[in-house]
C-alpha cells in the first residue's frame, strides 16, 4: 500500500485519488470484457529529470491505478503495457527536478491488448496527463506526493481505453446518454463517437461541455466539434485558445481549422498573431496558407 503524503496535497491533486468506479463492460461490440490486465509498468522519465525514483513503489502503483479504474491485475489478463512519466516544471515550462516551486507535472499511456469475437488482435491506447501546483515547503513527501497522481492517473488512462471499446459502435442514443457521465473519459469517447455518427444535433450539448471543461477534454470536446459544427462553435472556441494549455490550444486550432467558414478563417488570424505561445501562432498561420 503506498503512504500518502503526510503534507497536505496541493489543489487539484486529492480529486485523482477517487475510488468510485465507471462501468466498464463493453458488451454488444464482441470485444473481449475487460477484467483483468496483465500489466507491465515502464517508467519512461529520464533520470536527469527525475525529482524521486518510484522504481520500489512501481508496482503498488500500477496495483492502486488498476483497481481505482475497476480492473484486477493477473497474469492470464489481457496483455497490458503502462508508461508513466512525471517530473517538476518551473512556470516557464522548464523540467527542473530540484526545483522549490513550480508544477507537479505526471502522465500515464495504457497500451492493452484485446481480441474480438474472431480471435483478432489489436492495441488500444489510452492516455492521461496532470499538473498541479507545487512549493516543496508545503509538500516535502514527493515520493508520496507522486505516487498518489499517478494512481489516478493510470486509473484515468486505463478507463479510456475502456471506454473507447465501449462507445466505437454505440448508437447515436448510446453515446448521447455517455455525455452525461461523471468521468470525463467516458464523456470524451461518447463526443468521439458522435463526432463520427456526424449527430450535428448534440453541438449544444457538446458547447456546454467544452465550456466548463479543460486540458485533455477540452481538446477532444474541440475536436468532435470542429467535425460537426459551423459558425456558432466559433466564438466559444476562440474564447478558450488563449487560456487553454498549447497542446489544447493546437487542437481547438485544428478544430476551427476543420470548421472551414468565414469566422474560423478570422479566428486563426486572431491566433496567428495574438496567441502567446509561438507554435500555437506558428500552427494557426501555417492552417491560413493550407487553405489558401
């Protein structure tokens, strides 16, 4: 069992440590139901950028995440690869493992093997990633500090995977129901799922979700709409690029990119050259001479 950090954890982390559980039974796709995992754990940050080795407490890591998601770790599980990576960043962006203040930053990719009805394979992938704030005063446990997000963090990797299986040949009434969900990896396979049945009818409801949300979800919510939408999607993306993270911020260009009117033409020109990240306006001006 990993010892949670005896400091108080900062802001944004306790809501990682859940123990509620989605449903994940993937019935009705012949997929095979994903129970059990066979899970091998690679930690993939680089030991220059490491604030704390987590190699002892790896295991009962991945043991915490897995049953966080619902799922029992076992040999005979579905074949399961879990790469976690963590690390302290200064407010400029800078990876700094000695750092006294900053962020908290942590990610987990699940790669899973499963098998449909015929006995075909594939690799479904699913990811997480976090931050938080950190002042090493307030927080002097990291080890501990790290181990609890990455709990969560793989939990959350491990339920996107699920639930892309479950949602990939939902009905367009399925996946609408998957909108309300309280976990936000099911929100986003439902989106997904929509995005592809081209069900324009759940732009609303898709706007008022990208409105209160953020990082990954936010991104994927940018997306499904960018694939559905029209003008009316314009504003509120544009509203979100400046404050959101630049890897969201490069998907809700993508998305307006897709969009293809008038009003997302002058929003990448509002990007292009207002945004405060260079790639960001780098990537809105590149999309403004492709559609040219």
């Amino acid at each position: 069992m990993i010892p949670k950090p005896r400091a108080r954890v900062p802001d944004g982390l306790t809501s990682l440590a859940r123990t509620e559980k989605p449903k994940v039974a993937l019935g009705g796709n012949g997929l095979t139901d994903l129970k059990r995992l066979a899970i091998v754990a690679i930690d993939v940050t680089s030991p220059a950028e490491r604030p704390v080795d987590l190699a002892a407490s790896l295991e009962a890591i991945m043991d915490a995440g897995s049953m966080q998601a619902g799922f029992e770790r076992a040999r005979d599980g579905n074949p399961t690869e879990i790469e976690i990576h963590y690390g302290l960043a200064t407010h400029a962006g800078k990876l700094e493992p000695k750092a006294e203040r900053g962020l908290l930053v942590y990610g987990a990719r699940a790669r899973v093997r499963v098998a449909d009805s015929d006995g075909l394979f594939e690799i479904v992938e699913g990811g997480s990633l976090g931050e938080a704030p950190f002042v090493r005063a307030a927080l002097p446990d990291l080890r501990a500090a790290f181990a609890s997000v990455l709990e969560g963090c793989i939990a959350s990797a491990l339920r996107d995977v699920a639930m892309q299986l479950r949602y990939r040949s939902a009905s367009e009434s399925d996946a609408s129901s998957g909108l309300i969900s309280n976990f936000a990896e099911e929100r986003c396979a439902a989106a997904r799922r929509l995005a592809e049945l081209g069900a324009r009818s759940h732009v609303p409801t898709l706007l008022r979700l990208a409105d209160a949300a953020s990082g990954v979800e936010l991104g994927i919510l940018a997306t499904a709409l960018g694939r559905l939408g029209d003008a009316t999607v314009v504003a509120p993306l544009l509203k979100r690029v400046g404050t959101a993270a630049p890897s969201v911020a490069m998907a809700i260009v993508d998305a307006l990119t897709s969009l293809n009117v008038p009003e997302s033409k002058r929003a990448l020109e509002k990007i292009s050259m207002n945004h405060p990240d260079p790639v960001v306006r780098s990537a809105a001006r590149q999309a403004l001479e492709t559609a040219e």
